[in-house]
C-alpha cells in the first residue's frame, strides 16, 4: 500500500475553522475533514435533541438534555479543532474561508433557538388559555346547580383566575382574566336575578370573600357588587319568613343590620317588625285568638333577642318588643274564652289564671277570675262549662256552706253566679266512715255542740254547681253537687270527708 499523506503543516484558521463548523451541531468540522464516523455522531445527537424538543410544548426541553447536548458540541468543536490542526480540508480550499462559513452557519442553531423559544412561549400562551378555558367550563356547568353543591368548582375555578392573575400577569389569559370575573360574579349571584332571595343571601355572602383573594385590579367595581344585593337578600328573606312565621328572620335581620347598619333595607327592619305585630293584635280578634297569642309572645321574644345587637335600630325593635308583650298577655283573655267555648276547661284555666296574673286590673280580669273558676268546675262537673260565667253576683236565695271535714276546703260554684271561698278546717272533726255514710239518717254538720266553719252566700234562683276541694296537702278527692235554687227555700251544702276501703277519702 502508498503510503498516506503526509500531515499538512499546523494552520490555526483551519483548526478554528473546523471547531466552529462542529459547533453548530450539523458535524460540518468532521464531514469536511472526511471523518465520517464523528459527523455520524453529530448527526445523532442533533437529531436525538430535536425528537426530545419537537414539537415545542409549555414545558419546554429538559435542562439536563441541553446540558448533556451543550457539553457534547463543546467537546466534538474542541476535537474538531485539534483534528483540523494538521489535516487539510476537502472544500474549501483556503481556512480563512472556512473559518467564514462557520461563523456564518453558527446562525442556524442560534435561529434555531430563537425559533424554538417563540414557539415555547406559544405553547405557554395556549397552554394558560386551556387553563382559562377549562375554569370557565368549571363556572358554567356550576351555575347549573344549587350553590351548595357547586361551591367547590367555584372555588377551583377562582384559585385559576387568581393563579393567572398573580403569577402571569403579561399572558394574553390573564389578559381575560377581568371579563372572566364579571361573568363569575353574574352566575354565582344569578338566584337574585331570579329573585330567589332567600336561596341569593349564600352565594352572596361567598362572593364578599373574593376580593380577599384577587388582586383588586382585577375586580374594580365587582368588590362592592354583592352588597346591595345581599342588603335586599337578607331583607327580601327575613320579611317572607316574619310573615309566615318562621324564626330564620331573626337571623336574617340581625346579618343585615350588623352588615349593612345604614342601609335602605336595614331601615325597613323596624317598620316590617311593627307591621307583623300589628297583624298578631287583629288576629286575636280572629278566628284563633291563641294562635294570635302565641304568635305575639313569640315575637315578644325574637324581637327582643334581635333588639341586643341592633345599634341604632335597638329602640324601635325594643318598643315593639314590650308592645308585643303587652297585646300577648292582653290577648290571653280572648284565648282563655276560645278554649272554654270549645270544652277545653283545663286550658282556659291555667290561660285566664295567667292572665290576672299578668294584668293589673280591669273588667276584663275580674270576668277572666269568674271563667277560670267556672272552667275549673267543668273540669269535674263538664255540665257546668256550657255557658261563659258572667261577672254578676247577689242573689235572694240563702246557702250556708260549712265545713265538717279536718281539711281546709276551697268551695268552687258557678252558675248564674260564679265565685270561690275558703272554709277553714274544722278542728274537732274527722273523715267519716264510709258504712256511717249509709247509714238511714246520716247527716253531717248537724252536731249543735260543733262550731263548723261555714260561709252564707245569696244566689240567685237556677243550677248551681259547687265543687269541694281539699287543701293542706290531704290526699282527698274533690267533691262536687249539682243544686238547683228555688225560691222560698234555704240552702246548706255540707263539706266531709269520707274514708274508704284502704287508705283513700
């Protein structure tokens, strides 16, 4: 074989020349100093770079990929220099001219950089708009549901506007970010403007929390959005549960004047309150006059627990308060005569007892002591309980009631005339036996040698029903006698006790 040619005397250009030509990552250095096998690893390791990188996405190449490709150019310009040391270049002939077409093609992988990060930075642009996209599919398909279930995806799509707003504020998403919250606020406050007002105070509330989290450039005048809307929420809600009945409008005023004190809505609070009293007061007159109690009683209360935390309003609501009372214990009277005309006597007794207990005097107490001492009579006599009482009293018949049991006994009678007295117990007296009571002759309180207790009422002619109660803790029964006065005749009715089989009397 010839021997191969000799080695071309050192040329720095050339060497330059080749170093830079690999430098661009194409392997030109090694293709034109003919070392193909090096050109073929050139070729690779661009190519393997460019599957890697290809196409540009949001996330861009590895780091340690271009770290590994950078050191790899180094080293494959480095040898490449030395190889073109003392080894002649196929084309072009001069190394100045090499050296010339290697500064020249160093632009294709600096454009090719250039390119790349355009097109990174496109898919970063796409990739924020996908994001935009997907939290406005989260806001829309919420609004389709109840607030309560959708809360969450409110939420998730909020932290994506805020995320876009704060962390990528030049991207063409956070550009949209702005419009994006005018129709967040519109769905999530959508139930106002259906005025579903009660189901509107939660969302609402929500959306007063938002400002908290998104950079106030971003809102404008969407902080103070909900505000009147939540202030006619609140109101709108609190009057329709006041009107039927419920006892949520405490809670809903209460939020609105602690919220919203000086408000439109809040100033209508009072005037609402007294308006519902107002209806409670007619409705005594109505049809259920203990409903209409209870309804102003009630009020008295929530009325009084809403006055504690209501600033200026605290004077109206606690006037109205105490006028509930007043017409609650008032209207006790109606209610006692409604349950005593409807047989239920246990009822009008407690109701017309806590009402003379709860007024200081009048007509209308002393008629409601008469009902409920007749209501207490009916209670053991029910024939007793079909005419209302009247206040009237006197008589021309005379009836002596005396007392020949060692009870003090409580005499109950109502009729043309009602009332009620105590006998003190007799002190030389004993329960009888019940064999004495049947007895042909039996009469008690007809000892002369006795000073029964006793007291003489003038009745007027009818049936008079009594009822005989024990006192002092004794463990007999009441008793009661029907007795129908006539004229001409004197009455006694006699009070004692009987002892029975066992232990009763």
């Amino acid at each position: 074989m010839p021997p191969g040619p000799p080695p071309a005397p050192p040329d720095a250009l050339r060497a330059v020349a080749a170093g830079l030509l690999n430098l661009t990552g194409l392997g030109l250095g090694y293709a034109l100093l003919r070392r193909w096998a090096a050109a073929a690893a050139c070729w690779a390791a661009t190519a393997v770079l460019l599957f890697v990188a290809l196409p540009a996405d949001a996330d861009g190449v590895p780091a340690s990929a271009l770290a590994v490709y950078a050191l790899f150019l180094v080293l494959a310009a480095v040898h490449g220099a030395f190889a073109g040391l003392r080894t002649r270049l196929t084309w072009p002939g001069r190394a100045p001219l090499a050296l010339l077409l290697g500064v020249l093609l160093l632009a294709v992988p600096v454009g090719g950089a250039l390119w790349y990060d355009d097109a990174r930075e496109e898919a970063v642009q796409q990739a924020l708009l996908d994001r935009l996209r997907h939290a406005d599919e989260l806001v829309t398909a919420a609004g389709r549901q109840p607030f309560t279930a959708s809360r969450a995806d409110y939420r998730t799509a909020l932290g994506v506007y805020r995320d876009l707003a704060v962390h990528h504020p030049g991207s063409r998403a956070a550009g949209k970010v702005p419009d994006r919250m005018r129709t967040y606020y519109a769905t999530v406050g959508a139930a106002y403007g259906r005025h579903a007002y009660c189901e509107a105070i939660e969302p609402l509330t929500y959306l007063r929390t938002v400002p908290r989290t998104m950079p106030a450039g971003q809102l404008g005048p969407l902080s103070r959005w909900p505000d009147g809307r939540l202030a006619d929420s609140l109101y709108a809600c609190g009057s329709t549960a006041l009107a039927g009945g419920g006892a949520d409008w405490v809670t809903h005023f209460g939020d609105l004047l602690d919220t919203f004190p000086g408000s439109a809505p809040a100033a209508k609070v009072v005037p609402a309150v007294e308006s519902a009293v107002g209806k409670a007061e007619k409705a005594v007159d109505g049809g259920s006059p203990c409903a209409a109690v209870e309804r102003l009683r009630g009020l008295d209360t929530e009325i009084g627990r809403l006055a504690g935390s209501a600033g200026q309003s605290a004077d109206g609501l606690t006037k109205a308060a105490a006028r509930a009372g007043r017409s609650g214990d008032a209207g006790g009277y109606a209610c006692g005569v409604d349950q005593y005309r409807d047989g239920d006597f246990d009822s009008a007794q407690k109701t017309m007892e806590q009402f003379v207990a709860d007024t200081g005097g009048g007509a209308r107490r002393d008629r409601a002591k008469k009902i409920a001492i007749a209501a207490e009579v009916a209670q053991t006599i029910p024939a007793a309980g079909k005419k209302l009482p009247t206040t009237a009293s006197g008589g021309s018949i005379s009836v002596t009631v005396k007392n020949d049991s060692p009870d003090e006994v409580t005499v109950l009678y109502t009729g043309p005339v009602t009332g009620s007295f105590t006998l003190k117990a007799c002190g030389r007296c004993t329960s009888y036996s019940l064999v004495s009571t049947l007895v042909r002759g039996f009469k008690p309180c007809d000892d002369s040698g006795r000073n029964y207790p006793q007291r003489t009422l003038s009745l007027p002619a009818g049936t008079t029903y009594f009822v005989h109660k024990p006192h002092g803790g004794s463990t007999a029964t009441p008793a009661s006698d029907t007795a129908k006065l006539r004229p001409g005749y004197i009455y006694t009715e006699c009070a004692y006790t009987t002892q029975t089989f066992g232990s009763g009397t």
